[in-house]
C-alpha cells in the first residue's frame, strides 16, 4: 500500500469522525473560555470621557500653553516652545498639532465606534440611552477642534471602516448645525431607551436627567456661539436648550473626578500633571491680567486659585500678597519691571497646588456658566428670566464649586453676598462677559472661545520681538502639519483659509 492511499484513508477516517461531532460543541472549540466573547459598549463610553479629559499631551501644550496664555489668565517668562507660545503669541509645532493629534485617534475613534455600534446597523441597536449620551460627549471634542481650527473633517471622520481615510473638510456653519440637531434630538431622547449605562458612566454615575440637562447646557453654549452670524438658528436653540431643562445647581455640573492610578498615563488630570514640578513642570505663573482684576473687586475666588512661594510650599496666602505676572515679558523684561533678579516662584503667583492634585476633576461645563448664558439671552430677549438673577445665580456658583477640588476650599455665602453687593450688576455685555471670563477659569478653551465671539474682557495685546501675529492675539491656530502632510487636498479644497493664526473662523465675526 503506497504512502498516499494510507493518508487517504486515515483523512476519510477522520472526516467521519468530525461530520459525526455535535456542530454546538465544534463552534465551542472557537470559544476562548478566558476572553470576553461580547463587547459591552458602555465601557468604551467609559474609556471615551477618560480619553476626553486626562490627556497631558493636549491639556499641556494646548488648553494650558495657548488658550489660557491668549487671554491672559496664565502668564510665562518663557519665550516659546511647549510653555510660552500663547503668553508670546509664538508659533509652537507641537501645540498648534496635539489637538488633532490626540482627539481624532482616541477620545472621537472611541466614541465614534460606541455610536456605530449602537446605531441601527451596529451589534446593539436597542442600546438607545447609551447611543445617544456618547453622541453628547462625541460632540464636545468636536466643537473644541472647530473652535480652535475652523473648516474640519467632520461628516466623513472615523470612517475608515468605510473605506475614507482622507476624509474632506465640512463648514464650521454646516457643523454647528449638525451638532446642534445632534444635541437637540440627544436631549429630547435619553431616558426613553431601556439600557441601563450604570457605573461605566463616570461622569454621572448613570444619571440620565443629568445627560439631558448636559446635552440641553451644551446646546445653550453652541446656540449662543453663533449668535452674532445666525441670530434665528441661535434663537431657536437657545429656546429649545431651556424649555429641554439645563443645569440647575452646582450638582448638575459635568465634572470627571481623576484618580491617583493605576498608571501616570491614565486617569490622572492632565492639567495637574503639567502643572506638577515632577511631572512637565510647566512654569506658568497666574497673570497680572487675572490677579489684578481680582484684587481690584476683592474677590474672594482669589484666595482659593492663587498662593505665592515654591510648589512645595511655604506660601504667602493672603490676597494682598498676591502678584501677577505680566503677559509678554522673559527674563530680563521681568527683571527690570521688577527691579530685582529673577525669581519665579516667590516673586510671581501661581495657581494653588492644592487644586492641582492629580485627582482632582476635570471640569467639561460648569452651572455658573450655563447662568450667565441664561442672563445674556435674557438681555437678547430670548429668555423670560431676570438678567440679575441669573448674574448673581452664577458669581454664586462660580465661588462655592471649588469645593470638588478640596473641601477647605470654602467661600461662605456671607462672602458672595458681600461681594454682590459691592459690584451689582449694571447690566452690561462687558461685565457679564467679563465675569465668563473669570467664571472659566481653568476652563481656558471656552474662556478663549467666547472671547473673541463678543471681545470681552478687553485685553491689551503684548508685542513681544519676533512673534508670530504681529502683536495680535491669535484668531485660531493652523492645522496640524501631520495632517497638512496626509490630508493637504482636502485641506486646500475645504479648509479654513489662510490657514493663518489671524484668519477669522465662520462664527468669530467680533
């Protein structure tokens, strides 16, 4: 018998005792009995609003180097790089690309594959709440990267699956529009889904009302944004966030709380980190901008931001030692305003290190904010509520938040009354937007974003020697070279341009 007919008959052997197998216990032989066979979608929502809030990378060089040094919160004798591009207005290669670098390929791809797959085509089409509170956060990082770059890819975006990998550029208009329907119809339908999302829902522990109430304040932020190019849309949004229900109290602000672990790269706040001497060890110092305008109203939001000394202490607390840094200035600027060397840490205020700690929360939209854009469409006549109330609703929610940061951090009702007292409100679009600014502190993106929608507070300019603007305050910042090298068709054809640092974007119109 030649060697092939044995293995024809082991073979023929063999394929009888596998077609009489039960096909159950074949398919369960593919079964790794030590893996999840399912994937539960909620805990990549999880994933998504980590992703959204603790990255250092973007937090660092972005939200803390640009935005809160454009206007003029955080100040640096730095003249560029990863700490001083925005106090200077200098260009910085990694600031203008960690946005798109960061958002795009981890907190939007990960949201992005929640919605896919809880939507009508996806492997859990009945998980309606789930779906509809991921859109929520999904549109936050998005109108983030609108608002610092204009002209997006945004309808063909995380669709790789589909075969786009260069997806085009979309209107910063037809993108507000969008998100807004998006926001509208997410508000109006949370809650009426079965799913349960539970404890992977770190923001609000499974709370729906409190998604609503987010996607109705966000709603509210982004229909007042375009309100000087599209007084009718922003109107109608305006009405709709409001009659929808936003937030109410401090309890419903949308805040992540970090934690120490398990890993430097995970969970941990990324502003905190950047901040921390043993982490980046930025050394921006709070601005003279910032701490005069609070000394000049004796605020009390003062003692809780701001100490003076070394990060490890001692500090210098009272009020009245406090010292901001001036915007514009490097080393030997400083020390002839000074009239002394130079020493950072005891002659300059900085934020309070114990609202710094790595597990302190992120904040993503605050009560205070959302009163004050109560009080503004009331001013438009959008709104029956009292302007002065929702003002000093939100002073009031501004000064007593910091609690989520420490619990010493206490400013009694007796120090708001007082403080309202001494500065009533007079109604006007510059001390409302004034106290934005002020109420957006360490939220520096939106601080930035509803600065230059209505030009308040007003800011003088720095001109430091060589910058990139001409003395100007930067409008937005250029696209991402990686993305310029991958995706520069799209960009020419759909992009905001000049892609420059002084070119408006569709809603900044000031």
């Amino acid at each position: 018998m030649n060697k092939l007919y044995k293995y024809f008959i082991v073979a023929s052997i063999m394929l009888v005792s596998v077609s009489g197998c039960d096909n159950e216990e074949l398919t369960d032989l593919n079964i790794n009995p030590t893996q999840a066979n399912e994937v539960d979608w909620r805990f990549m929502l999880t994933t998504g609003l980590v992703e959204a809030a603790e990255n250092r990378y973007s937090n660092g060089r972005v939200h803390l180097n640009l935005a809160s040094g454009l206007i003029q919160q955080m100040a640096t004798h730095q003249i560029g790089g990863e700490r001083g591009s925005g106090d200077k207005y200098m260009y910085h290669l990694d600031s203008f690309n960690a946005l798109w670098d960061r958002y795009p390929t981890l907190v939007l791809k990960t949201l992005a594959e929640v919605l896919r797959q809880t939507g009508p085509e996806g492997a859990s089409p009945n998980a309606i709440n789930l779906h509809h509170v991921a859109q929520v956060m999904y549109i936050h990082p998005v109108h983030l990267l609108t608002d610092m770059h204009g002209n997006i890819p945004y309808t063909e975006l995380n669709k790789g699956i589909d075969g786009i990998f260069f997806p085009k550029y979309d209107t910063q208009e037809s993108i507000y529009k969008d998100m807004l329907a998006k926001l509208q119809t997410a508000a109006n339908t949370i809650g009426t889904g079965s799913d349960e999302i539970g404890s992977a829902d770190v923001l609000f522990n499974g709370d729906l009302t409190k998604w609503k109430k987010f996607a109705n304040s966000m709603m509210l932020r982004l229909a007042m944004r375009v309100s000087n190019v599209d007084a009718g849309l922003a109107q109608q949004y305006v009405q709709s966030a409001i009659s929808g229900g936003v937030m109410q109290s401090n309890d419903d602000m949308a805040w992540l709380q970090m934690a120490d672990g398990p890993t430097e790269w995970f969970n941990q706040n990324g502003i905190s980190r950047a901040m921390n001497p043993s982490d980046w060890g930025a050394n921006n110092m709070l601005s003279k901008t910032l701490v005069d305008w609070l000394q000049a109203n004796n605020d009390p939001r003062l003692e809780v931001w701001s100490v003076r000394g070394l990060w490890d202490g001692p500090w210098l607390t009272d009020p009245a030692d406090q010292i901001g840094m001036p915007n514009g200035m490097d080393i030997e600027m400083l020390e002839a305003y000074t009239g002394q060397p130079f020493d950072r840490e005891n002659q300059f205020s900085r934020i309070n290190p114990e609202i710094l700690d790595d597990h302190d929360p992120f904040i993503f939209q605050t009560y205070a904010e959302v009163e004050l854009l109560l009080a503004e469409a009331a001013m438009k006549g959008w709104h029956t509520g009292d302007p002065t109330t929702h003002y000093n609703n939100a002073v009031r929610a501004s000064m007593t938040q910091w609690t989520i940061f420490n619990p010493t951090k206490v400013i009694t009702d007796a120090e708001v009354d007082a403080y309202l007292a001494a500065h009533p409100f007079d109604g006007s679009e510059e001390m409302l937007h004034t106290q934005y600014w002020a109420v957006n502190f360490l939220q520096w993106y939106e601080a930035y974003a509803n600065w230059r929608r209505t030009g308040f507070p007003v800011l003088t300019p720095t001109n430091y020697p060589g910058n990139y603007s001409g003395g100007q305050i930067f409008r937005r910042i250029e696209y991402s070279t990686v993305e310029i090298a991958n995706n520069e068709d799209n960009i020419v054809s759909g992009g905001t341009t000049p892609d420059d640092v002084m070119t408006r974007i569709w809603w900044d119109v000031n």
